[in-house]
C-alpha cells in the first residue's frame, strides 16, 4: 500500500452509506451479497447503492461478480489489511507492538 492507495481507500471510507456497505459485506464473508440485498439492508434506493459499491471497487475495497441477473460483490479483506498495516507501520517507534498483518491474514475466516 503505497500512499495514493491509503487516500482513494480513506475517501472511499469516509461517507456513511459507504462505510456501512464495507462493513455489511465484511459481515457476509465470503460468501458476499447481491447489490440490491445490499441496497435494501441499509435503506438505501438501488441506484445510488450501486454508485457507492463503484467507489468501493475503483479503490480496492471491494470486488464484484455477476450471478446470472445479479451482481453480487465482496470485501477486499487484503487491501484493508494492507491500509490498516499502512497506517500502523511506523508506530511505536518501529517496534513490533502490534500484531504483524501478515501473520494474523485470513484467521478471522
């Protein structure tokens, strides 16, 4: 994660319908969820959720594939690993005081 990628991946995060989106879908891994169940879990009209999952994607956050009339996305867990070890990298003077991303990656799964 380089320092452009933190920023699109920040601003991405930093609207409330799109930070409930990222976490609704971390919540349905790995299976994902369709856009419209998306859409309807959190209130909002389709078409400005599929505008928010757009920004989720274009920065990383998130992936999508079609399911015959559906387009079901997921959460990028790698690219939020990588901006939370982005953010944490140079913390306690550069001693290891928190637990490396790497060697904790996928045990939450």
């Amino acid at each position: 994660m380089d320092t452009l990628n933190a920023i699109e991946a920040l601003g991405a995060l930093s609207q409330e319908t799109r930070l409930e989106a990222f976490r609704t879908l971390v919540r349905h891994e790995p299976e994902g969820l369709p856009a419209g169940e998306i859409a309807r879990l959190l209130s909002v009209p389709q078409n400005t959720m599929s505008t928010h999952l757009a920004i989720l994607v274009n920065a990383g956050l998130a992936v999508s594939r079609r399911d015959g009339r559906s387009v079901v996305y997921r959460v990028r867990l790698a690219t939020m690993e990588g901006l939370v070890g982005y953010l944490l990298k140079d913390c306690c003077q550069g001693h290891a005081c928190l637990p490396d991303v790497e060697t904790t990656k996928g045990q939450c799964r």
